[in-house]
C-alpha cells in the first residue's frame, strides 16, 4: 500500500483482528473536545495489541479503530485516561453515541 493511502487507510494485517466502530454525534458544546482527541489518539498508538484507526467526521463522526484482540479493546476501555474522555463525552461532548465491536475475518484492498 502506498504511503500517501496510508495517511487515510489503517494498514492492518491478515485478518483475523478486531474493529471498534464509534459512532457519534456532537453537542453544541466541544470545548476541550480536540485537545482530548489527539491525546486519546497518541494514548491509543502506544497502547499494546493497536493498530491503527480511520475516523472521519461531518454530522455524524465515525472513528473506527484496529486492535489485535478483546483483551487488547478492554484494557483501552479500562485505561484511566480513556475513562476521564468517555465521561467528559457523555457530560459534555456528545448527543449520542454507539460503540460496535466486530470480529474482522476477511479483509481486501484496492490502489490505483
């Protein structure tokens, strides 16, 4: 896979691994939100078992993030960091929002 097609595609490896969907929609209220963001990006990047996360964001905001297995998603769900951010979200940051966790058994790609 091209470098460029990186910026924007996880690279993953042969599956199987897990996907966590976050779907979301934000309050009017995001004060700190991006700050957060980043922080839990970089948070996650040096948390075992990850690899790697797409997120994209208009009305609805969808993050999707790779892991090597459940074990791996719960010690993120646990990390005290990330529980500060999930409950700022839900106090502050969010309307709504929808957690998916998928077993990935088959993945392919494209490059042109």
């Amino acid at each position: 896979m091209s470098q460029e097609k990186n910026k924007w595609i996880a690279p993953t490896p042969e599956p199987p691994y897990y996907a966590v969907i976050f779907s979301s929609v934000q309050s009017d209220t995001i004060e700190g939100y991006d700050a957060m963001a980043e922080r839990m990006e970089q948070l996650a990047k040096d948390q075992k078992g990850f690899l790697g996360m797409e997120s994209a964001r208009q009305e609805l905001g969808i993050t999707v993030s790779y892991w090597e297995s459940l074990e791996a998603i719960k010690l993120w769900k646990y990390n005290s960091a990330h529980s500060v951010a999930r409950e700022r979200g839900k106090n502050e940051w969010y309307k709504a929002f929808k957690v998916r966790i998928c077993k990935v058994e088959k993945d392919y790609d494209f490059e042109n």
